[in-house]
C-alpha cells in the first residue's frame, strides 16, 4: 500500500501482476469520468440476496447478460485508458466484449496479455484507479436514500444559481490564466493532479481575501475559525453545501420544543 501511495503523489504507474496501471491524463477525462461510472455501482443496495452475494465482477457480467448498461464493457474502456503499455491490445473495440469469459464453474475472468484476471483482480485494479484518479466511490455508510436526495439537491442547487457551472474547457484556461502553463501541459496531467490543482487554487484565493479583509479592520468574523489556511487538508464531504450538521439540527429540535 506504501508503494501505492507513492506512485500515485508522483503520477507514477501502479504495477499489478503482469500490468503497469497508469492515472488517466486532462486529455481523457470526458471519456475517463463517463465509462468510470462502471466502477461506482451500488449493487449492495439493490435488495436482492442474489445480487448481494454476486462479486462485482460477477455483477458487470450479469448486467451485460441482461441487456443493461455496457457496464462490462465500458470497465474495458477504462483499461483501455489507464493500461497504456497494453494499448494494442485495446485498439479493436469489437473485440472488447471476447476478453471476457466464464470459467468452468460459470465465474467471469477476463485477460490480458493471455494472462487470466478473475474478480479478486477486478477489486484490485478498480480500488488502484479509483485511488490515482481521486474517485469519489459512494459512501456506504449513508444509506442510498439519502445520498439519492442528497445528490437532488445539489443539483437543484446548481441549477437554482445565478451562476452557470464552468465547463472542462474553462477550468483548463483558468489554470492556464492564473498558472502561466501552456494548454499541452495542462493536458498532460493526471485528472488527479489536474482537480487538486484547481482546489487549492481556489481555497488560495479565497484565502488572500478573507485574510485581507480581517486584517484590514474593516471586517469582522464573529468566527475566528471560519479563515481556514490554504494548506489545510482538502475537505473530502461530498455533500458539505448541502446537508444539515446534526448538531444544528438537534440545537433546532430543542429550540422547537422549548417554545412549545
């Protein structure tokens, strides 16, 4: 896992078996973020002791079966991406679908240079990519209700603001206005370093000004800890703007019944 952690701060290739895992690059993020959806399924909140019990291998496989999503398909995309060394192989898109098979006990594998991956490996490989790329995975600990509402309302949010969201082209030219770097090597770099990149740029700016206007003595935060250092740790709540903290609404409930 150390050695994980440190090819993945220097963008480095994550070695698993016979394989070099590379982070997808600016370049690729469309395609990248689209087919990786395969790699955020839910099939533990489906209620279903059957799809329960399935590896998420088994699961992909089942729902190429059914005619659902290409799910399967689209993890073949994501290699396609990330296997850089194996680019051949992944040329011919008609040919996704071969690469994976089912054992003599009915369990999907699926190869790689001749090599069999079966759904130990697929767990493997999916945490590595998720872990170079910053995937957000969803959190099981909330229940899949109220990430469902959760997620309606961010996006009620969005949509309810004065301002457009920034498309992927107006991030790269605001960190080419604001860096000095030329587009080729903002698109060079790792999807991962890309997102940290505009986060810290913007936890920066707010930072200068919040700092100057408190030491200015023209304004005045009642809460002192409200200006947070720009290399404070990133804040990883997914949902921070727009869920209630229990405390609040525990102080609300008591205040409620207090007037009752």
């Amino acid at each position: 896992m150390d050695d994980i952690k440190k090819s993945i701060i220097f963008d480095l290739p994550v070695s698993y078996k016979n394989i070099k895992i590379y982070p997808a690059i600016v370049r690729d993020y469309n395609r990248f973020m689209a087919y990786s959806e395969c790699l955020s399924l839910e099939k533990n909140s489906i209620p279903d002791p059957k799809i329960i019990s399935m590896t998420e291998l088994e699961y992909l496989y089942y729902l190429y079966q059914i005619d659902e999503k290409p799910y399967l398909i689209w993890f073949d995309r994501v290699l396609s991406i990330c296997l850089r060394d194996n680019e051949k192989e992944f040329e011919n898109i008609a040919e996704s679908a071969k690469r994976y098979k089912l054992d003599d006990k009915r369990k999907p594998f699926f190869t790689i240079n001749g090599e069999k991956y079966t759904a130990k490996d697929f767990a493997e490989i999916k945490k590595i990519i998720c872990m170079q790329n910053d995937l957000e995975l969803p959190d099981e600990n909330i229940s899949k209700e109220v990430r469902d509402s959760l997620e309606k309302a961010k996006l009620y949010k969005n949509k309810t603001g004065d301002e457009k969201l920034a498309t992927l082209e107006d991030y790269i030219v605001s960190l080419a206005i604001l860096t000095g770097w030329n587009f080729d090597y903002i698109y060079d770099m790792t999807i991962r370093k890309f997102t940290r990149c505009l986060k810290r740029m913007d936890l920066y700016i707010h930072y200068k000004i919040f700092l100057a206007a408190s030491m200015s003595g023209m304004v005045e935060f009642k809460d002192k800890s409200f200006i947070k250092h720009w290399l404070n740790g990133l804040d990883s709540n997914t949902y921070k703007d727009v869920s209630v903290d229990l405390s609040t609404v525990q102080d609300k409930i008591s205040f409620e019944s207090a007037k009752q």
